[in-house]
C-alpha cells in the first residue's frame, strides 16, 4: 500500500489517499500489508487546517518496518 498524503489533491492511481496527517498516521498503524511509500504535499503544516490536524508531523509515525517519505510540490 502507498499512501498519498495531501488535503486537496487526490491520489494517482495506486495510492490511498489521506487528507490529513491523523488520517495517515492512524492508517499506518492500523496497516497489515507493507507500506513502500508515504508521498507528502510540499505544505502539510503551512497552512492552519493541515497544521491543527496533525501538530507534530512526525510524532506517531513509529511502526516496525520502514518506508520511504517522499515530498511532491506539484
């Protein structure tokens, strides 16, 4: 499962779309197939919507195995 971080775009093809930096940590968590990738939009803590629903972006990202984090600015 590859996982598409952004609130107003949606996901290409193959990815699960989360809208919020909750949404996607309590996705991981609850994730039984392994998770390759987590694609983040460039400005999830920019803007006060996306900064409330997930006030340290990194705090609950901890689960056995490992993914790759990617950045898209467009």
């Amino acid at each position: 499962m590859k996982i598409w971080l952004d609130d107003m775009r949606p996901a290409p093809e193959g990815f699960v779309w989360c809208r919020s930096v909750n949404e996607a940590k309590r996705l991981i968590h609850r994730a039984i197939e392994p998770i390759p990738l987590v694609d983040c939009d460039h400005d999830l803590a920019t803007t006060p919507a996306m900064a409330a629903m997930g006030s340290n972006f990194w705090t609950g990202w901890q689960k056995p195995g490992n993914f790759c984090l990617s950045v898209f600015t467009q």
